[in-house]
C-alpha cells in the first residue's frame, strides 16, 4: 500500500497544475479513472484545499446508482450542483469545460455552442459533445512531459480513462496545438472536428467512454435526447451564478451583503498579489463606514470580469493604454464594451482597494493583470 501510494504522489511530477489540482479534489476512482462529485468540483473553485477529503472506490452497480439521480436538464436550476452534492460523477475533461463556462460572457455562450453543433442543425447530441473528449486528450498529449513512460500511462489512465495514447479523429498532422487556453482549443479544434472521420468513430468513442452525470444530465440515460441552445444557455448561466452564490453566501452570513472587505479579500483570492493586506488596509482607511455590497453588484462585478478582454480593448481605443483612468471613465469604458453597469458605490470600492497610491486614478494594466488571475482562479 506504501509503495503504490508513492507512486500515485509521484504522478505529481508529470501532471500539469490543472492536473495536479483534478487530482487533489477528485473523490471518486472507477476502473482506475479518477472523478469528482459536483461536491469537489465546487470545492476545487472556491476553496484552496479539499475540506477532509474521502476517497471511495465505486464500481458499475454504484456508478449506475449515482446516474440514478442525475435530474434532466429541463430540471436543471442553479442549485445543481449543491442538491446532487456527492451523487454525481464529472471526469477530468468534463472539468475543463466547466471551468471554461465559468470565465465565459454571456455572449460567448452561442460560440460555444456552435462549437460542439458541427452539423449546424442547431442541436449538439451525445456524439457531438464527446469531441470534447479527443480534442483535450489530443492537447495533452502535445503537453505531456517526457519521462517514465509507466508514470504518464498511469496518469493517463486516471484522467482519461485509457491506458496508451489514442490516436486521435482529428487530422492536425505537423499543426501546433497548444494555443493558449483550453476555450482556444475548443474553439480551433471543433472546427476540425467537421472534416475527420469522429463520425465514423463515434460510436466506438462513446462506448469506451462511461457515462457521467454531464452526459446523462444532457442528453438522458439512454443518451438519445438531444441539447438545444436554450438548455445549453441556461445550464451555462445556472453554474455561473451557483459558483458565484456559493462564494457571495460564504462571506455573508445568512445577510443581504457582504463587507467592502469580504469583497476584497474574495477579488484578491486565485491572484499573483503577494502583499494584499497592503490592499486591505488602504481600503479599511478609505471607506471607514461600512455600507455593503449585494450580491447584484457583485455578480454584475463577475459578469464584468468575463468581458476583461473586451474591456481592454476599449481602455486602448480610448487611449489610456499608458495613463491611469477616473471613476467616470471607468464606469463607461465597462459598460460600451460589455453592456455591464456597475453602481457608483461598487466602482468607488474598487477604486478604493486597487489606487495604492491614493490619487483617485487607477492604472488599468495593473488591475487588468491581477483580475486575469482572478478570473482564471490563478491558472492564467
């Protein structure tokens, strides 16, 4: 026992920090791939360690228990995950994808559905969405450090369920793909998708693969039904809002707000600051009377952060790219490039923790740089 548990910790080695942090939170192994509840998953986004972590070995009967549970995905709400809590299953690749969903604007909720719709009739089925299977296998596998060769099969085996690399459906013969995040890969790949042989193949995929509650929560328990846009938009919006609930309801205490320096401290979380009680403290002193922050203000902060790079395009088409910038201008460079309005006291409180320097400007490269970390939960 003592020596196959060095070998698991020596798999940190050859995992990447996605990886290594899949590997933390998961709880559940099935045939030797590793799973997370919808339980860990929200652990793994808004906690820094597993809160006492089990891991249980489960087979076909208890997976199949577990399914049992998964609601359609017209019952789908942005509790989800909270009430299925340890009854679900979600698989490495799964949880790139819904960390993916949770840095994306509203807009971008269509692109990424007609990524996955590669024959635009404006459903994606089973077979459709398993592309996203191949098409992170096939990155890891470009990423996949060199090494002892049973180390990496054994990585392989517990975040993608196969023991030697596949090849994959996709024809990217002498192409780089290693774009610069996992939405780029999706977004670059799926298009591929469109003149492979995965058609011919699907059939083959989807039987080697185990259902999850993703799968079965889309597209049933027999895995016939179909996901409309609508469904696919709802579900998108529904975790968007559950992680940022769980957050907001963390800091509250059964209130209405949260403090001007809870919402510091969860801004400064997941970010490359090092001294952030420098932040802290120049807020404390700036905004000596508490009013509060709701929980509209700050989804619509969040709602705001998944639109930073359309937000960083206006600041340069508005020629601040080396100047620092006002309250007002803030205010309207937010809302002309993501339709976003945030209130007065939301964007004074922003200032308050971020103007070091105690000149009512804020220097938009330094706080686009710390809201990118954030935004990514320190895996930019």
């Amino acid at each position: 026992v003592t020596e196959n548990r060095s070998d698991l910790e020596d798999l940190h080695l050859y995992a990447t920090p996605r990886e290594q942090r899949f590997r933390r939170f998961a709880s559940l192994e099935f045939e030797g791939q590793l799973y997370m509840t919808p339980y860990d998953f929200i652990q793994a986004v808004t906690s820094d360690e597993p809160k006492c972590k089990q891991e249980f070995y489960i087979d076909k009967i208890e997976l199949n228990q577990i399914l049992m549970e998964t609601p359609p995905v017209w019952k789908g709400s942005s509790k989800l995950f909270r009430n299925l809590n340890e009854k679900g299953v979600i698989s490495y690749t799964e949880y790139l994808f819904l960390l993916c969903i949770l840095t994306k604007p509203h807009a971008g909720f269509r692109i990424a559905f007609n990524m996955f719709d590669t024959d635009g009739n404006e459903m994606v089925d089973k077979k459709e969405f398993l592309v996203l299977q191949e098409i992170f296998r096939k990155k890891n596998e470009k990423r996949e450090r060199k090494g002892d060769e049973e180390k990496r099969a054994m990585l392989r085996l517990q975040l993608y369920g196969y023991h030697t690399s596949t090849n994959s459906v996709l024809k990217t013969e002498g192409e780089d793909l290693v774009p610069r995040s996992y939405w780029d890969t999706l977004r670059r790949s799926t298009s591929q998708a469109l003149f492979s042989d995965l058609a011919e193949r699907a059939d083959d995929i989807s039987s080697s693969l185990s259902d999850t509650t993703l799968l079965v929560h889309f597209f049933g328990k027999k895995g016939k039904a179909e996901l409309n846009f609508e469904d696919f938009y709802r579900f998108m919006d529904n975790l968007q809002t559950e992680v940022l609930e769980i957050e907001f309801l963390s800091y509250s205490n059964g209130m209405n707000t949260i403090s001007e320096e809870d919402f510091a401290h969860i801004l400064l979380r997941y970010t490359n600051v090092e001294n952030t009680s420098s932040y802290l403290e120049n807020m404390r002193c700036r905004i000596p009377e508490e009013k509060g922050i709701t929980f509209d203000e700050f989804r619509s902060f969040f709602q705001f952060l998944n639109n930073l790079e359309d937000f960083a395009i206006a600041m340069q088409m508005y020629n601040f790219a080396s100047r620092s910038i006002g309250q007002d201008e803030f205010k309207r460079a937010v809302y002309v490039a993501t339709g976003v309005k945030l209130s007065p006291h939301l964007v004074n409180t922003v200032f308050k923790i971020f103007d070091v320097d105690r000149d009512d400007q804020l220097s938009y490269k330094e706080f686009i740089g710390i809201m990118k970390d954030r935004l990514n939960r320190g895996f930019r």
